[in-house]
C-alpha cells in the first residue's frame, strides 16, 4: 500500500495539506468486498524516524496530543517480540457514536526503517459494551522511514 500498487482498486486523493515542517495526504478507496479502506502519508521536516516512532506509539503521551483518544491502555505485551494487545477508546464527531478497538499491534525495525501492523483481534477478557460500539474489522499498517533532505515519511 505505500507504492499505491497492491492490484486492487484504484485510490482516490481526498486531502491535502501542511503547516510549518509538516504535510499530509489522505486517500480512499472502496474494495468490491469489505469496509472501505484509506491511506495517508505525512511527512515531518527536521525529525529522525526513531522521534516519530515513538511519537506515534507510546499511547500515555498520545492521550495528550490526540484528540479523538480518549482513553489507552495495555491489556498483553509480550516481553520476547514487543507483540501487544491494547485497548483504545475513540471519539468521533457529534454525527459518529464513539469506538472501541482491541488491537493487537507489533512494530520493528529494518534497516532505518519502522513498520508496524495493527489488527482488530478477539479478546475475551474484556467484555462488550453497548457504548461505545466495539470495532472489530480494523487493520492498519505503517512503515517510518526517512526521507529526502531530512525530511521523514509515514505511511
């Protein structure tokens, strides 16, 4: 998905914009079978892919930039990989009823580059809820890498 070229459906550009050492861009696409599915690329001037990863991955600190993260916490981690299962739980705007995801979630490096894989996964521990509704297909992936002239990419 990073290359845009995984033989599926074409993606369709939906944002773009930037603020000082920093732009982005979103896409979209809809499979012929499945939730749709999006795909973004931010780019930092001035920063090492080891600050974004943590950044992006160190869920206390998150809750203090991250808007929509209202609560975060680690259900398993496991010492041997860095495997871990959290949960989040997200606000959307008015129109949108708030999520839950339980999340297994790895990240690890190659080279100078992060990828991390995050997947809705069961977990009988902790209970369903009426509110907030619990999303269960969920997958994300990310790879951190540096970029030209010091500036770093996410995907």
């Amino acid at each position: 998905l990073v290359e845009m070229k995984d033989g599926g459906p074409p993606w369709i550009h939906m944002m773009d914009c930037s603020a000082p050492n920093m732009s982005y861009q979103a896409w979209r696409r809809d499979p012929d079978r499945g939730p749709p599915q999006y795909r973004s690329s931010t780019v930092f001037e001035d920063a090492t892919p080891e600050i974004v990863r943590d950044l992006f991955w160190d869920d206390e600190f998150r809750l203090n930039w991250d808007d929509m993260l209202v609560s975060a916490r680690t259900i398993e981690e496991c010492p041997t990989t860095g495997t871990m299962i959290v949960q989040w739980r997200r606000k959307f705007p008015f129109f949108c009823k708030d999520r839950e995801y339980i999340i297994g979630r790895r990240i690890w490096e190659s080279g100078r580059s992060y990828y991390c894989v995050t997947k809705g996964v069961p977990c009988p521990s902790v209970p369903r809820c009426d509110k907030p509704r619990r999303v269960d297909l969920y997958y994300s992936s990310w790879c951190i890498r540096a970029g030209k002239s010091c500036s770093f990419a996410f995907f």
